[in-house]
C-alpha cells in the first residue's frame, strides 16, 4: 500500500500534478482548465481549455515540490488572476 501511494503521489505520475493544478485553477477562477474537475482521465490533459497552461502549471509545481501555497500565489500574483471580470460567460449560460 505504501509504494502504490509513493508511486501515485511521486513526479513519475504526471495525472497528480494535473490534477492538483486544476483543481487550484478552478478555486481561484471557478472553473477548471478540465471540467469536471471530479472526473479527470488519461485523455483529459489533451481536452484541457488551455492544454499548455495545464502542462506549464504541472511543471511548476513539481518544481516548487508540490508546495500548493507556492503555486497558488503565483497563480494569485498572474495576470490573468489580476485581470478584471468582464462579466461574460463562455458557457453562454445565464446565472
């Protein structure tokens, strides 16, 4: 049990770091770059909103060891967080 959960958590299994990426860019902006965030697979990567983004931001934070508050930071410190809303909605649903 313990070499299944070093093998699922360690930088040779790239889904964690996917996963924990997304679910940090759906907390600052809510919406995941793979929705739903609940349900990401093998494929999910290549049907990611930006899938260079996802790549990027997995790499950043297995450089950063897996340090979540790190990653969030840059993520609150981005541009794209600091931009302002423009109210539209790219599901071109109404809340």
């Amino acid at each position: 049990m313990a070499s299944y959960a070093n093998w699922l958590t360690s930088t040779a299994h790239p889904r964690f770091a996917q996963c924990i990426v997304n679910r940090l860019w759906k907390r600052a902006f809510g919406r995941g770059l793979v929705e739903p965030v609940d349900e990401f697979m093998d494929h999910s990567a290549k049907s990611a909103q930006i899938p260079e983004l996802l790549d990027y931001l997995s790499k950043r934070i297995v450089e950063l060891d897996f340090d979540v508050r790190a990653l969030r930071s840059e993520i609150f410190h981005s541009r794209a967080y600091q931009s302002h809303s423009t109210g539209h909605d790219p599901e071109g649903t109404t809340a």
